[in-house]
C-alpha cells in the first residue's frame, strides 16, 4: 500500500525513542563510572565549567550532562536531541581544547531545535495537508487548493461547534477568573492560617483532568449520581445525556472547578505585590472594602488579569478536550461539541485528516487574531505602574 506523504508513522519514531532511552541509560553509567575514575587526574577551573571544581567534580559535572538527557529522554520525545548536545558538550573542550558553550546555552539551543521540529515543522506539515485531498486510507494526495476550507466554513457542523466554543470559552473565562480573584481576596484578607487556606484553594488545579472529568461525571450521573439526586429533590430535573443545556452547564462548571485554582495562584502573587501603605493610606481616608478594590486593588492587578485572560482563553479553545471526550462526548446532539473536539472526530473517527487539518489552521487562525486583539485593545487599559 501506498504510504501517504503527509501523514506521520508513529512506528520508527516509538522506536527512536526506546533505543535512544536505554543509550541514554548505558552511556550515562558509563560516563559516572569513567568520571570516577578520572576525577583524581583531572582538573577543571572554574572558567571553563562556569562552577567551582574541586576534588571529582568533575566526574560529577559530566554525570550531570548524561542525567540530564537520560531523563528528557525518559520523560518526553523531544530530548531524543538531548544525548547528542551532553556528548558534544562532554568531548569537544577535549578535542579541540576550548569550550563553545556553557551548559545553559545549551539548554537554551536545545530550546530552538525542540521548538522547531516539534512545533512548528509539525504546524507546517498541517498546513500542507489542509490543501491536500486523500482517502480514507491517507493515500492518494491530491492538490485541491482552498476547497477544505470552503468545505469546512460551508458545514452546519463546524458552524455549530464554532458557536458552541464562543459560549463554553466565554463563560468559563469569565466565571474562573471571577472565582479565582474572589477567593484570592478572601485568602488575603485572613490573618491565621492563610498558608492553609491557599493551599486547600490550590489543589484542585494538581489534580489530573482525567480523574476531574471521571469524578463529576460520577457526582452528576443521572442515575447513580449524588448531586444529581440531590437537584432532583429539589426539583431541577438534571440529565446531561438527554439536555444540551445541562451538558453544557456541566462542562462550564467542571472547568471552573479546576481552572479557577489556576487563576487564584496568579491572583494571589499579584495581590501580594501590592504595597500595604496603598491600602493602608486609603483605608484612614475613609474608603470602604469595596471602593477599594474597584479603585486601588483591581487596577493594580491589571497585568495580572490581562494575562490569565490570554491564558484562560487560549486554555479553553486547545487544552479541553480531554474534559469534553470524558464527559459528554461533544453530546447531546453535538451541544457540547467544540473545535477541537470536532477536529478530532473528523479526524479519527470520519478518516477525514483533509478537513481536519483544515480545521486546525482555522483554530490556530482565530485564536491568533483573538490573542492579536487583546494585546491590541484591552492591553491599553493595563496599568504596569
């Protein structure tokens, strides 16, 4: 069969990835072993580690290297490209007697390369494939121009998912970062055990978005569910399987729940930087708790909010869908069915990678003009100073 140029083949890279871990555990054994052995016979200034060396730091300091890439290597595909940088920063100041780099800017390059082969050579490829036509094989390209975007834009579908984004992100925006800043207030105002406070507030934010969506998807089950009983005794009439509005309503509220902590952490570090004799010289004027924070504390928090307001909505648009495919699977009849869950479905579910690539870039497009907007318009009403 013919393989198709635009797709990728997730086999040689899976393999790349075991073989380049257990070379990044051997080599990083046998770099302690060998720098035990040579740490007694050599010497290495602090000019050329950028550290001060004594004894078998060095022996240390290369381990360091090869520890570093064993783990990027364990823990994510990206440092594939790490063995090779720790190789080359261990043996080159030996060959050639100097040194290119230190182990930051190593780091820093190695920020570059990761960057552009896993973020924007895959966003090139997207783009590739949105003006291509395949099968449902993924074979058979065909050049058809702008006839995927068309298709899309055409389709009642992917109208409503696009209506359907602008509510869920909307609303989850704003009612997290309503909630987060309300109870960052709150917290600050206490004085015994604020430390517990804010970590008790936190904790929602560590939990796993998987073990999130599986736990409200328990409490709100229609049938076996607790909350969902406890609304059916006071007489709301809860089904999220069967009402958009109620499947729609749960996605928002378990967002909240989660991304609520994540703007309270923020809030928190903003509120702390505001100086106490600001607050202090307005309270002997005579403001009240509310004149103050709409006069004093919300303006001074305005970097603060501007930038979870990039964040939360950024966040909505790529980052649920995990919550979406747990809970409701973009249901009842697609009400809860956003853009990137509908990329998925044509995707993986209708084979139709053409139009799903399309719907990327459109993603990637709105959610770039909406960022562009926000840093054009409302960043003008942030006060730095």
């Amino acid at each position: 069969m013919q393989s198709h140029p635009y797709t990728w083949n997730y086999l040689p890279l899976l393999i790349q990835v075991v073989i380049a871990a257990g070379m990044g555990i051997a080599i990083a054994g046998l770099s302690w072993f060998i720098g035990r052995g040579r740490a007694s016979k050599i010497k290495l200034d602090a000019y050329e580690c950028g550290v001060p060396v004594e004894g078998d730091a060095r022996g240390r300091f290369s381990v360091r290297f090869y520890m570093v890439a064993m783990l990027f290597i364990l823990f994510d595909v990206e440092a594939v490209f790490m063995l090779p940088w720790a190789v080359i920063y261990r043996h080159l100041p030996a060959l050639t007697g100097s040194r290119m780099f230190g182990f930051w800017e190593m780091v820093v390059y190695l920020g570059f390369v990761v960057v552009g082969i896993f973020f924007l050579w895959p966003a090139l490829r997207v783009i590739v494939e949105s003006v291509y036509s395949v099968n449902a094989f993924g074979v058979n390209p065909r050049f058809v121009g702008l006839h995927n975007f068309i298709a899309v834009l055409t389709s009642g579908s992917y109208g409503g998912s696009v209506g359907s984004t602008a509510i869920y992100s909307g609303l989850t925006t704003l009612l997290s970062m309503a909630v987060g800043l309300l109870i960052a207030v709150l917290v600050d105002g206490v004085r015994r055990g604020r430390a517990v406070y804010r970590t008790f507030f936190a904790w929602t934010y560590a939990v796993p978005t998987a073990v999130v969506g599986t736990l409200w998807l328990f409490m709100f089950n229609p049938q076996v569910g607790a909350a969902s009983a406890l609304l059916n005794d006071i007489g709301i009439k809860w089904n999220f399987t069967l009402n958009a509005f109620d499947a729609m309503t749960l996605i928002i509220m378990l967002t909240v729940w989660q991304q609520a902590a994540y703007n309270f952490l923020f809030f928190t570090a903003g509120l702390q930087g505001i100086p106490k004799q600001v607050i202090e010289a307005a309270t002997l004027d005579g403001a009240g708790a509310v004149r103050r924070f709409w006069q004093i504390i919300f303006p001074l928090l305005s970097p603060t909010t501007f930038y979870l307001l990039v964040l939360n909505v950024t966040y909505v648009f790529f980052q649920t869908f995990a919550i979406i495919n747990i809970v409701t699977q973009g249901g009842p009849y697609n009400a809860t069915n956003t853009m990137v869950y509908q990329i998925y479905l044509d995707a993986f579910q209708n084979s139709n990678t053409s139009i799903a690539a399309a719907e990327t870039v459109l993603l990637i497009v709105l959610v770039s003009l909406l960022t562009i907007i926000q840093f054009r318009y409302i960043s003008r009403r942030v006060h730095y100073q």
